[in-house]
C-alpha cells in the first residue's frame, strides 16, 4: 500500500512538473508572439495584407496612387499588372525616394487569401496566421519557409530609400516566429 503511495506521488510530482514545463513553453510562445505581431503588423507587411482591394503606401499606409487594385491573383488588374512599375529589385538610392520598390514576384495576397491584419488585435491576428483556409494553406513548416527565405518577405527589411525597414531584426523575427511555431502557434487571450 505504502508502495503504491509512493508510486504515485512521484508520478503526480511528475506530471505537475510536467504541466509546469507545457506552460512555461507555451508563455515563452504567446510572448514570442508580441515579435511576430509587431513584425506583420509594420507599414512593410500590412500595406499589402489589406482587407479590401487597394493596397496601401508609404510608412503612413495611405491609399495607393493610381487606383491600383489587387486583382484575382494578388497581381494587380488585367492591364496593369504591378510588375508595370515594381520591378524584380529596389531603384538605385540615386532615383530618390518615393521611387516604386521592387521585389521578385512582387504582389499582394491573392483575393481568395487576403491574410488582412491591419489593426486586428493580437488573438485574431494569430489565429488567421495559422488558419490554413486563410493563409494559402500553409503548415507551420511552410509558414516558417515563406517569413524565412520568400524575396518579398525579405524586401521588408530592405524597402529601399525614403522607407522605414520592419522594426525587429529578420534573424531576430524568424528566431522568434519559429518559437511560437515550435509550441504549436498558441494565441494569446484578448486582453491579457
């Protein structure tokens, strides 16, 4: 009887210990999450993750010049595709600012997966992240791949001249974002 006793105290002593390793994991996680927020939520991200069809500009995210339109594909509408004035890579510095960027494929979230963020709070932002009927179907291993090595990913951290990078180093974010992923993506609760 003592014997079993025994026996199970330790196995509780083990899975509190346990439990108390999952949710220390997880907060690590769900902090995580503040560098990923604040990462898709910068002027370099959200002016494309738009929730209708016109992107925005500029670190103020004002409306696009020109009536610029995402179009089905993300692409920009039939006739004036974005490739028309975004190119493969940044102008010179020597153009100045204000210059259209570029970027290899640069375009906007398809119609179908529009991954709009702007101004939502950080639990529906983290769940439309990992929502694979919303973000063109991506597992956390293609979510990784695609915020790790994607060119226009990228180009948020070197946006050209006249324009603020995204504020957290991209070793730094992926690091971070990779951190939540590992756990499983935990959200945080609105309002914590």
């Amino acid at each position: 009887m003592k014997r079993h006793l025994l026996l199970g105290t330790v196995v509780l002593i083990g899975l509190i210990a346990y439990a108390e390793h999952v949710l220390a994991d997880e907060k690590e996680a769900v902090k995580a999450f503040d560098t990923v927020q604040k990462v898709f939520q910068s002027p370099r991200c959200q002016n494309c993750h738009i929730p209708g069809d016109s992107p925005l500009q500029f670190d103020a995210g004002i409306p696009h010049a020109m009536n610029v339109v995402r179009g089905m594909d993300g692409k920009g509408a039939a006739g004036l595709p974005c490739t028309t004035c975004h190119a493969e890579r940044n102008p010179p510095a020597s153009y100045g600012p204000g210059m259209p960027p570029g970027a290899p494929h640069w375009s906007l979230p398809p119609a179908a997966h529009k991954m709009a963020w702007i101004g939502l709070p950080a639990d529906k932002l983290c769940a439309m992240i990992k929502d694979r009927s919303s973000n063109g179907d991506r597992d956390f291993a293609a979510l990784i791949k695609h915020v790790s090595d994607d060119k226009l990913v990228l180009w948020g951290w070197n946006p050209g001249v006249g324009r603020a990078p995204v504020p957290v180093p991209h070793d730094i974010f992926v690091t971070q974002f990779k951190l939540w992923a590992d756990a499983g993506g935990p959200c945080p609760i609105e309002g914590s």
